[in-house]
C-alpha cells in the first residue's frame, strides 16, 4: 500500500520519522487516514466530541480505547 504523500520518506535533515502526526489543530467530527510506516497497515484518527465517544462505546460496547505511542 502506498500513499499519494510519502510522509515516511521526507527528511530534513535529522533522518526520516519514526512516526508522523499533526499537533494542535483542533478537529472535530473528522477521521483521517493514513497509511503505517511500513506500509502493511492504515492508521485511523478519529476526532469527535466527548458526548459522541461516549454513545458510541456504550452502543458497540467498547470494552476499552487505546492510547497509540509511536514506536
């Protein structure tokens, strides 16, 4: 899989990410998606209100939300 904007392959200067993300944009209601480093997966951001969240877990019944650190 590959994406339209290699954003794993930019470098300036330091080395290529490790990870890519946006910092303090405010979103809301939007779902991003882009593709892992390598390659073999997408990441999913998805930004809503915390009143959403909570309808959403308690009708699929999430059973927890996960906290994604880079590696």
């Amino acid at each position: 899989m590959t994406g339209l904007f290699p954003v794993y392959e930019v470098d300036y200067g330091w080395g290529k990410p490790h990870w890519v993300a946006t910092v303090g944009v405010p979103f809301k209601n939007l779902v991003a998606l882009m593709d892992t480093k390598d390659g073999d997966g997408i990441e999913a951001w998805v930004s809503m209100v915390e009143k959403d969240k909570d309808v959403i877990e308690a009708k699929y019944k999430l059973l927890y939300m996960q906290l994604v650190t880079p590696a």
